[in-house]
C-alpha cells in the first residue's frame, strides 16, 4: 500500500495481506512491477515499435497499471 523512504530512497514497504498490514524492509532494494501491455495496441506500437503483437500472456495485459 505504501513505500517507505528515507533520505531520498526507497528502502521498504508497508502491504497488506488477508486483511493484515505488514512491513517488509528491504535487503538491497526494492523492485516495483505493474504488469504487462502487450495486449494494448497502441502501448506495443509506442514502446515496442511493432503492429501486432502476441504472445503466451494473458489477454487481460493492457497497461493500466503504467
């Protein structure tokens, strides 16, 4: 739900599970992922410079989380 930074870098999170909150600190750093666009036409064209493309994903992969 939330990252944690401190002097400028981000060194943890606080998430929730099941409906519990917890904190996870991290060890060297933190990788933040939304998903996939290669279901989303016009985000292939703009960022993969190609017409159609696709693959084994999900078709539910359309960029909104970007």
């Amino acid at each position: 739900r939330r990252l944690i930074v401190e002097n400028g870098r981000v060194v943890g999170l606080r998430a929730e599970r099941d409906g519990k909150a917890f904190f996870v600190r991290a060890g060297k750093g933190v990788l933040l992922a939304s998903g996939g666009f290669e279901w989303n036409p016009e985000m292939a064209r703009k960022f993969m410079n190609v017409r159609d493309l696709r693959g084994m994903s999900p078709n539910s992969l359309e960029g909104d989380g970007h």
